[in-house]
DNA sequence: CACGAGACCTGTTCGC
DNA sequence: TGCGAACAGGTCTCGT
C-alpha cells in the first residue's frame, strides 16, 4: 500500500485529528512490540528508553518515510511493503497484524499493523542524517522540470528502475511509477539518458498528476492490508494486463522489470 | 556504474 | 476440497 501518497495520506490523518485525535501534542508512555525486528536502531532497550515520556511535536513525511517530530529526537517509520500506522482506542482490540504499539498518555494508541513484517522504525537525534540520502521531492515546487532533466541525463539506467530508485526521486513506488510511465507515453526500460526533451517534459508532468490523484483519492487500496483510498479504481495500467488501454484499446502487458511486475500499453508507450 | 538474483516475511489468489 | 505456485505497495546486499 504504501508510495508516496498513501504515506501523505497517513500522514495527513495522524495530524488532523478529524476522525480520532491528532497524535500531535500528545506524550508516550511506552511503546510495547511482539516483532522487535521492527525496531532497527538504536537497540531495543535504548528505544524503549528514549521513547518513554517524548512529546509528539509534529508529523509529516519525507518519501516513504513518516517523520514524527519528538521534543528530543525524531522517529521514523517505514512501512514498506504491508505496513500502516493508526490512532486506536486503547480498548480496541489488538488486531491480528498489530505488532507494534505505542501507547499515549490519553489513553489513545498508535497501532503499527505490518502483515509482511517489513516495516522499520529508527529512533535518531537528528533525522537528516537518513534522510539526506533520499533524491528530491517530486511534488516540492524546487522540484523544476530543469532539475529533472539533467537528473535524468547524468544516469544511463532503464527508466522504471531509476525512478523507483529512492536516492534517486523519493516517493515513487511500483504503481504510480507505472501509471507515471503511461500518462508520459513512456515504456518503462527506455533509457533514461535516450529521452527526448519532449517525453522528459511529459514525464515530469506525469509524475506530479499521478502522485496528486492518489493523494485526492487517499491513496489505492488494493489488497486486505489498506483500506480507504479510492485511486485504484482509475488506474490506467498497474494491475490492468490484459484489460483495454483506456487511451487506445490495446490490451494492457504485463513484464517483469527490476523484479517489479511491470504493466505498459505496447502501443502507447513503444519500446524503441 | 548498471543490473539481476536472493533475502527478508506472510497472506491471498490462481491453476490443476 | 486440497495443495503448491505465483504474486503482492519495498529495500538491502552480493555477484557479474
């Protein structure tokens, strides 16, 4: 579920406080976890310790990452593959992929629900030193369409791949990568030095319209994990093989690229 | 530097 | 109905 919108998304919903409260404001108690892998650093103990009595002072995001801004340090958390973060009551039930937890001082809690067990938390003083390494904010106005292009010509690798890369761009994720790739007219294992100014431009376009529908649409639910976004119900190509290209009929293929099922229309975006 | 394969995990869905 | 294979939103590490 989660690339970059539907970590905004999340994001956006911790801080809002419109369905249950903002987690903004709000001090933990302790933090409690049945998968300790979750914690990658420091060391457990060292988390609990330094978890204990923060105060949230803000929650935003960077990629794919969620940033919860403590008044000493910040927290963040990757979902990667199956993870989702939510404010529960603390007498709802623990659900069965609820493997992390931290408990507030309301009474409420933070409800980490990972079925693959991917996700990862990191405790750190000072949270450039992670995300530094990630490339630009796709959506970020300094993000220009000059950037981009010298970005892209100074890399001699297959588009999709590239774009994925999160040193690279940060947020894109296997589906808005692919629906990016067919807005853009693109196929997905062009190189990203061979493009020409104008596909470029339409990329870049492309990018940005694909990352903005799923946030107005609270992201795509696809499997059991997410629930509560809409954006899967327009998507042009990801998941559609062998449905009809909404632009030209063509029916919609599927490949395999980077490990990454990979989902194009033959006639719109042309290999060579 | 670019790229592919294997790991890390578990749940659902598909094909026989 | 049962059972293994394929597939899933991500990223890291290693070998070529």
């Amino acid at each position: 579920m989660p690339e970059l919108p539907e970590v905004e998304c999340i994001a956006r919903k911790l801080k809002d406080g419109k369905e249950t409260p903002s987690i903004v404001g709000q001090k933990i108690v302790k933090v409690s976890t049945r998968w300790p892998k979750h914690i990658e650093s420091p060391s457990i103990t060292t988390f609990r310790r330094k978890i204990r009595d923060r105060l949230i002072e803000d929650v935003g995001r960077r990629g794919k990452y969620l940033v919860l801004t403590l008044d000493e340090g910040s927290l963040l958390i990757h979902l990667r593959m199956s993870g989702d973060l939510r404010v529960a009551p603390g007498d709802e039930i623990r659900g069965r992929f609820d493997h992390s937890v931290f408990y507030l001082e309301s009474g409420w809690q933070i409800r980490f629900s990972d079925a693959r067990k991917f996700g990862k938390m990191i405790l750190v003083e000072n949270p450039a030193e992670i995300l530094n390494k990630l490339g630009p904010e796709p959506l970020d106005p300094g993000f220009s369409l000059e950037i981009f292009s010298h970005m892209l010509k100074n890399k001699k690798r297959m588009i999709k791949p590239l774009l994925m890369d999160q040193a690279f761009l940060a947020g894109m994720g296997n589906i808005y990568t692919d629906e990016a790739l067919h807005i853009a007219k693109i196929h997905p294992s062009r190189k990203s030095n061979e493009l020409l100014e104008i596909q470029i431009r339409s990329l870049w376009s492309a990018i940005r319209m694909a990352l903005q529908a799923g946030i107005h649409n609270n992201g795509a639910s696809i499997d059991w994990v997410y629930k509560g976004g809409e954006f899967q119900n327009q998507f042009r190509a990801y998941q559609r093989t062998g449905q009809p290209c909404p632009v030209c009929e063509t029916p919609i293929e599927r490949t395999v690229l980077g490990q990454r099922g990979t989902h194009f229309c033959p006639n719109c975006q042309p290999e060579k």
